[in-house]
C-alpha cells in the first residue's frame, strides 16, 4: 500500500513516498476500514513534520488528518454503513468511556487523538477507524471537496456555533483568510447571519474573501487592526474575534473586543505566550474561549450543511500523491487560498 510517511522530523525533504505499507486491518468489531480517495493538507501536518512535543512518531508515520473515501470492510457491530458507502472522516478519536465522551464532549476527552498526529494518517490508499468517526455522504461527492471540509469546518463550528454562539447581526472580525479554519469561520458566521471583517495580508486573498461572503476586509500589513475595528465601529468594538494567530495579534484582538465580547481561539501560529490585562477582561466583561476539533453533534451538523450544500470548502490545488510534497511545498510558502487536496484514487 502507498502512502506520504516521515520516518523523523524536521524538514519537508523528510516526506517520503513508500509503497511497502501494510493494508491495515479491523481492530475491533466498532471499526470501518476505509478506502481512501483524496485527502487534505492541514497545518497540523507540518507541525507533525517538524515534531509535536509529547507526540512520538512510528516509523514509517503516515500523516494527513482529512479524507474522503469509501468503506471497504465494516465491522461486525456498525449498523448504517455498508461496503461502498462514501464517507467523510472525522479525525479526531476519543475513548467513548470517559466522563466527557458520555457527556457528549468528545474533543476534551482525556485520551483524544488525532488521526495523523497521534494515530497513522490519511494519506495512504486504506484506513481503519471507529465508524464512529466517518459520516455518508452521496455517492456523487467530490471527493476533494469531502476531503478538504471536516477538520477545518468542524472546527470552525464548534468555535463560532458552541462556543462563541455568534447570532444574526453580530460582528465577528477574523484574522488570517488564508487559512482554512478562517475561511470555515467565515462562511459559518455568514450562515449565522454575522456581519463579517476579514484580514490577510495580502490584497488577492481579501478578494477571494468578499467573494465567499466577508462584508469588509483589512490588509493588516503595517496596519493597527484594533484601532482600525474601533474607528469602523464608532468605537463600539466587535461582537466576536477569530485569532488563531496569538502573540502577533493578541493585543490588536483585545482593543478590537467590544463589551460582553467573545475571543476564541484553536490555535497561535505566530506563538503562544500572550497577554491579558484583566482589568479590562472584567470591566468589558469578555470571555476568552478555547476550542479544539469537534463533537459527533457537530460533526453531524457540519455533515448536514455539506450534504445540503450550504458550506463547501473553497480549494487551492489538487495534488497526486506523487506530487504530495508539493502539496506541503505551497502550504509552507503560505501562498495558497483554500484547502490542499492530495489525490490517493480515481
Ligand atoms: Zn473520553
């Protein structure tokens, strides 16, 4: 079997290409084996490359979170899925037993894992997992589109729905539209009914966002963006703010925060230390939400406005997997607008 493995960290020249993988096989009678078709980049994947602290790789590591593909074995226990049934995956695996998982929160289970980070990845020709974590969709799905919409879009969700729970009319500034959890956040806040301001630092990707929805956009390169959102909202300050960027724009975030604001955040990709000042985290009576990944409510949920067509991840490229480090090439570069998409299968 094929499939993009790292053997140690470091590098994008560590990727490499085998085809001595063995087909994995059902774990447990609550398993699905699944034939994989296009998979999807993540940033997670390159954090995987150059080493997570406490996650330890077996060589040879298959990474890749995201997948659509089709189920080639079902276990003995699952019902509601059959043999070439066309699935998304959900890539994060929890335990089922704990006290979170029964209580529905399967994302803050204690032994919750990710597929390609701490379990192999998707990017190879067959997967095993919980059927649990896969979702039908029709037989006429693109598979790229599949691949590239659940850990970004359900993510995003559980941000911007759970935790932050955006209502109609709200203002919700996000960092970063290049990214896929930004563009997720995007179009979930204009499903919501949120008036929307977007930033990049490049002028062609705020395009590209006011033609998935943003109602204004912010180049903040050299620019002050919570001044900017004080000076555009009458110094009244937005709803809710998308960072995913940390130390960079913390500060900003907080100065564009309005009373009874709500920041969330999956992640600091520029870094993780930031700063609060807590006299204006009471007196403004703000929250500060964290979120990570999904729970099967959400999951279902995202599912249903992908079946129905009402969010569809915008998409870059799509990579053989001959050209997989491509694919890693042009999300390092940090030049693309939308999902990377790793082709396994015809
Ligand atoms: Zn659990």
């Amino acid at each position: 079997m094929r499939g993009l493995t790292i053997s140690a960290h470091g590098g994008l020249d560590r990727l490499e290409l085998r085809d001595d993988l063995a087909v994995p096989a059902l774990g447990s009678d609550t398993q699905v084996r699944v034939r994989i078709i296009a998979a999807a980049l993540n940033h997670l994947d390159l954090f995987v490359v150059g080493g997570l602290p406490n996650v330890r790789i077996v060589p040879p590591w298959v990474i890749g979170s995201d997948a659509t593909g089709t189920i080639e074995e079902v276990g003995a226990a699952v019902s509601g899925l059959g043999v070439g049934d066309r699935v998304l995956v959900n890539p994060g695996l929890s335990d089922r037993t704990c006290a979170y998982c029964l209580a529905g929160e399967q994302p803050l289970c204690a032994r919750f894992s990710i597929l390609g980070e701490h379990l192999p990845g998707t990017l190879t020709e067959q997967i095993v997992l919980p059927a649990a974590n896969v979702r039908r969709v029709g037989a006429d799905t693109d598979p790229a589109e599949g691949a590239a919409f659940t850990l970004s879009t359900l993510t995003a969700w559980r941000m911007l729905v759970t935790r932050a729970q955006v209502v109609p009319g709200e203002h919700v500034l996000i960092w970063g539209i290049g990214g896929g959890v930004a563009q997720a956040c995007l179009q979930i806040a204009k499903l919501r009914g949120a008036h929307v301001t977007v930033t990049s630092g490049n002028d062609a990707k705020l395009e590209r966002a006011v033609a998935l929805g943003a109602d204004e956009t912010i180049n903040h390169g050299g620019m002050d963006v919570g001044k900017e959102m004080r000076a555009r909202t009458q110094k009244r300050g937005v709803d809710v703010v998308v960072d995913t960027v940390g130390e960079a724009t913390w500060a900003q975030s907080l100065v564009a925060l309005g009373r009874r604001g709500r920041l969330v955040t999956c992640g600091g990709t520029s870094g993780p230390m930031v700063t609060t000042d807590v006299r204006r985290l009471f007196w403004n009576q703000w929250s500060i939400l964290g979120s990570t990944m999904g729970n099967d409510a959400e999951f279902d949920a995202v599912v249903e406005h992908f079946r129905a067509g009402r969010l569809r991840p915008p998409i870059d490229r799509v990579y053989p997997l001959d050209d997989a480090r491509a694919a890693f090439e042009r999300m390092a570069s940090g030049e693309q607008f939308g999902k990377l998409v790793v082709r396994i299968a015809s």
